[in-house]
C-alpha cells in the first residue's frame, strides 16, 4: 500500500472527511494531508504521532512503513470509544489515551468519542451522570444555533449552547439554560482550540 492509501483507510475508519480528520488530529491545514494524497509527500514521524495521539489503536509502525496491520493490537474495535474520564477534563488533555471500552450506537459512526458528564450545569437537559457523544467540528464553520457544544479553549473548556453573536461577527456566545446560574459566555472563535458538536445524550436511569 501507499502512504495515501494507508493514510485513507485510516480516515475511512474513523468515518470523517479528509478536512475534519486532519482538524480532529489538530493539523492547521488539510493541504498537508492532500499532498501526500498527490504523492508529493510522505507520512511523516510528527504525523504518524499525531494520529496515533489521537486514536491509540492504530499501529504508528504500520502508518510509516506499511509492515504489520494497522491495528496496534491486531484488531478493530468496533464502535465509538468510551472515555470514563469526565468529558471536559477528556477535551483538554493533549496527550491520546486509550478508551475504556466500544459502545455501539446506530447512526452516530461518524461520531468521535462518548464520555460521562460530572457537572449540572447544563440540568436538566444534560444532567450529571448522562454520557454525550461528540463530533469535533472545525470552529471556524458554521454552528448549529441554539444547539449543545462542548467549546475548548486554552482558559477553559465548557459544555454549553452555542450560537453566533449577531453583533460581533466570528464571535459566540456559550449560555446555560435559565435558572443554571452561569454566566453567558462570549468567545472569540480564533481562541476556539477545538469545538465538539453534541450529537447524542444518554441519559442513565437510577433504578
């Protein structure tokens, strides 16, 4: 195989396009990803340790040298990975961690991850205990107005409703829903370190 058609098998894998994967892996530019897709370039070492930060199941030997299988342990995991770690603590790590367990949920395979939520800010729609599953979105698309986000900046990462500020353009504002006791928030999207759009909720009955 190429270095492109590894690299594809990697993005069809994870079920995003060319653009968000190389957003999701945290590269400015999807350009650099279309030149090796051009032969012009190769998997780099910085790139293979990108993606490999990002989803630790894939085999970075693989990525660089097409020996082996793509999967570090022999195998795909099926399903969107579960973190246990609270999510707003998950989005600000840096560094990949590998997930707890798969879960599989129809519909949502173009989803990133799922992680519980601790906090009751966002009561009652996303009370403490529910589990969210997020898509990473580029923050400098359009956003779903009135819709729920995970934002994440380098002072803090805040799970909220989004929608653009009318008087400010390339700015949002981050509510809570009434009586929450929080604060609306205005952020500037060139501070936006990453943006996740909540695609589901989950929330556990107490029986």
């Amino acid at each position: 195989m190429t270095d492109w058609q590894r690299l594809e098998q990697v993005i069809k894998w994870t079920g995003l396009s060319t653009n968000a994967f190389a957003a999701g892996i945290g590269l400015k530019r999807s350009e650099n990803l279309y030149q090796i897709k051009r032969g012009n370039n190769s998997i780099s070492k910085n790139l293979a340790e990108l993606i490999t930060r990002k989803y630790p199941s894939v085999n970075r030997a693989w990525l660089l040298t097409g020996e082996g299988d793509m999967f570090a342990e022999n195998e795909k995991r099926e399903g969107i990975p579960y973190y246990k770690k609270d999510v707003l603590r998950l989005v600000c790590e840096t560094a990949g961690c590998d997930a707890d367990d798969y879960i599989r949920m129809p519909g949502f395979g173009e989803c990133d991850f799922a992680a519980p939520v601790t906090g009751d800010a966002m009561a009652p729609e996303v009370p403490a205990g529910a589990t969210v599953v997020l898509e990473q979105v580029d923050p400098l698309a359009p956003v779903l107005s009135g819709e729920i986000y995970v934002a994440v900046t380098s002072a803090f990462a805040l799970l909220r409703y989004v929608k653009p500020d009318p008087k400010i353009r390339d700015a949002l504002w981050l509510t809570a829903p009434a009586g929450a006791g929080s604060e609306p928030v205005r952020v500037l999207r060139e501070h936006l370190i990453r943006l996740y759009l909540v695609k589901g909720i989950v929330i556990h009955k107490v029986l």
